[in-house]
C-alpha cells in the first residue's frame, strides 16, 4: 500500500480538487490512478468540480475517506 499524506496529494497537479467549507475534496478517479488501488469502499458524493475549463459534476472523496476506506483491506 502506498503511504499516503494530504500535503502531497495537495500538491500534485495530477489530481483535480475543490475545497467547501474548509476542506479539501479530491477526484476519485485521480486518487485511484494515483494510488493504483481498488477503492471501492472509499465513501464517494458527487461535487461541481472546474476541469480543463469546464464545470463537471464528478465524484470526489476526502482525505479521511480515502484513509478510513483503505483501512477496510488491511
């Protein structure tokens, strides 16, 4: 598994994020490719997101989904 730290998935421009209420919401399908992992117990909701210039409704997860649904396969 690979570690994984929210400074660094911030700071990948790869991976598409919006911000609400003061946190961060990453696209599912970038976290997925970057972790080159099945996340399908990651809890998922479907946000307005601005990708290449265009305003899509995509599925998006935080941090802690990402980690709390990781944790699932251990």
């Amino acid at each position: 598994m690979k570690p994984l730290l929210e400074k660094n998935i911030l700071k990948d421009a790869t991976i598409n994020k919006v911000q609400f209420d003061k946190e961060w919401f990453y696209n599912f399908d970038d976290i997925a490719f970057y972790l080159k992992e099945d996340l399908s117990e990651v809890d998922t909701i479907f946000l307005p997101m601005l990708i290449d210039g265009e305003r899509e409704f995509v599925k998006c997860c935080t941090f802690e989904d990402i980690i709390r649904g990781r944790k699932e396969f251990k």
